[in-house]
C-alpha cells in the first residue's frame, strides 16, 4: 500500500478512534473528571486503533514481517509505547483547551484538536518504529 494511502486509511481509523475516544470521555467524566475520564478515553481509542491499524493499515506491510514479535499482549504494549508521544501531544493539546474554554463542547473540541496533533507522530511511530523491528504483527487469517 502507498505512504499516501496508508496515511487515509490510518486517518480512517483514526476516526473511529476519535468516536470511541469521546463517547468514553463523556461517559466517565463524571466519575473521573475531565482530566483522568480523558487518560481512560485515550487507552481505549488506542486499544481499538491497535486492533483496526493491524487488521487494515499495515496489513500488506505486516506480511512481508512476519518475524518479531508473537505473543499479541507483547505486541499491544509496544503499540501503546509508541503512541506516547503522540499521547503526550495529544493530551497537552487537549488539556490547553478544556483549561481555557468554558464553552460546553470544549472537551470535544480538545479530544479532536489533540487528535489531530498527534496524528503525525503517531503514523510515523507506527510505520517507521514498529514495523522497521517487526512489532506489529497481522492477525491470523
């Protein structure tokens, strides 16, 4: 698949990412705040994404890497390692416009604002870091 088109489709489940990222946001702000609800929302959107980007974005790329690492827990962690600077970015981002904004939407806005942030970091760590060693590995077929 081209850079170009693995950017779309990582863009793509970027979006599902983002849906599930703001539906878990909301639904545990009240029981963690804005703040900790947004750590929780985070995990969960990269969680889905790991699973998505393995199964569609870096599928033809995964064939060709078949050596590295086997076991899927060791492969998640590795996932969720590499998004951390996209996480940071992604969170920093987030919390500037919840801490300036008494608009109601504005944790939605941040969610999205510092969804976009990260993306770059996190396309370029999943593509370059973990396929260059074999850390993201195609699910069985």
């Amino acid at each position: 698949m081209s850079l170009r088109k693995q950017f779309l489709v990582f863009g793509a489940v970027g979006t599902v990412g983002f849906i599930i990222d703001s539906a878990v946001l909301y639904a545990t702000a009240g029981w963690l705040g804005w703040y900790g609800a947004r750590a929780l929302s985070f995990v969960a959107a990269t969680t889905a994404n790991w699973q998505l980007n393995r199964h569609f974005t870096f599928r033809s790329a995964i064939a060709a890497k078949r050596a590295g690492f086997k076991h899927l827990t060791r492969q998640y962690f590795s996932y969720l390692a590499s998004m951390g600077g996209g996480a940071l970015l992604n969170y920093a981002v987030y919390a500037a416009i919840i801490d300036r904004s008494t608009h109601p939407l504005a944790p939605l806005l941040g969610v999205a604002a510092g969804s976009i942030a990260g993306l770059m970091v996190n396309f370029f760590s999943a593509r370059y870091l973990l396929l260059r060693r074999g850390q993201i590995q195609s699910p069985p077929q």
